[in-house]
C-alpha cells in the first residue's frame, strides 16, 4: 500500500541507516560492557529502526506489485526492478499502457507491454454503471475521436470543444480525443 517513491526514498537510506543501527548496537555493547544499563529509550531506538528496516527491506520470495505501472518513471521501475532481482523478489507491473506515462522519463512500462506476445489485458470495463459509458470509454482509450460524439449526445459534453480536441493531438498517427473542461 505504499508507493514506489516512498520506497525508493527508504531504499537508498538502507545502508546509511544500517550504519547507524551498528553504532547504536556498539552504544549498547559498551554501556553493558561498563557495567551500566543501557536506558529504555535507547532500546526502543533500536528497535524502532529495526522494525523500519525490516519494513523496507525486500526479502527472497517477495512479491511486489506496482499499480498504475505506466505512471512510474524508467530509472525509478529500474532501481526497484534491480533491487528486487537482488533479493530474489518478485516485481508484477500493472496498469493501462495507454495512460500517459510518467513526468519523469517514463514510457518503459508501454514498451515492455508492447515487446511481449503475451502481456495479459484486461477485457471488461467495470468501473462504469451505465454500459454507453463502458463503450465509450474504452473507445477514448483507443483513440478513437468518433466516440467522443456519444458523451456530446448522452452526458451533455459541449460540441464546440469535441471539435477543438479531437484534432489537437495524435498518438499513433490517429487523433486522440483530449477533453478538458473549464466553466
């Protein structure tokens, strides 16, 4: 349930933050060494960056699943990738390669759908209640510019501005339908 970037964040202090645990271990040897014992809240420490070190270490067998996968940036989806294959961890990407891509340097999770044969796809649209929605919708996700003519005569969208976007932009040589909508 948490996200790539706080991941990555808690990955790269791994090792500055496993240093640290050492010191407060060598604290507590010395401490016990001299005869004194060590204080509770220097104990809860420890503890506390254990617990955290645990939580955001990958372990052998692990599985990981990066939702809304075309979101995430390459470098990031490659140091995870990286760190999972490493521990011997599992990384599942899932997500709509049609989506726009990452603000970073995005676009791998489009290209990896593309070089393979059998990337699963989702066939039914259940977000939806009514079923000219499901179809139109996955129409717009296709690039097809004609469907946006079912949200001008169904849902009431301004015609002037189906105009205005279906010829905007293209992907695929195709024009892809883009709605925004100010009032």
């Amino acid at each position: 349930t948490d996200n790539l970037a706080k991941w990555l964040h808690e990955h790269r202090q791994h090792s500055q933050r496993t240093r640290e645990l050492g010191e407060l271990r060598e604290k507590v040897r010395l401490i016990e060494r001299s005869g004194r014992v060590p204080s509770s809240g220097l104990r809860s420490d420890i503890t506390r960056r254990q617990e955290a070190l645990a939580r955001w270490t990958l372990r052998a067998g692990q599985l990981v699943v990066v939702d809304e996968a075309s979101l995430a940036a390459t470098f990031a989806l490659d140091e995870l990738t990286s760190a999972a294959l490493d521990a011997q961890a599992k990384v599942v990407l899932v997500g709509d390669w049609a989506q726009l891509s990452s603000v970073d340097a995005g676009g791998m999770f489009r290209t990896l759908v593309r070089d393979r044969d059998d990337a699963p796809t989702l066939a039914d649209v259940r977000r939806f209640r009514s079923a000219w929605e499901k179809e139109a919708s996955s129409e717009v996700r296709n690039g097809t510019s004609t469907a946006l003519g079912t949200y001008v005569t169904t849902a009431g969208l301004p015609t002037g501005l189906v105009t205005r976007c279906s010829t905007r932009s293209t992907r695929r040589g195709r024009p892809t339908p883009i709605a925004a909508c100010t009032r």
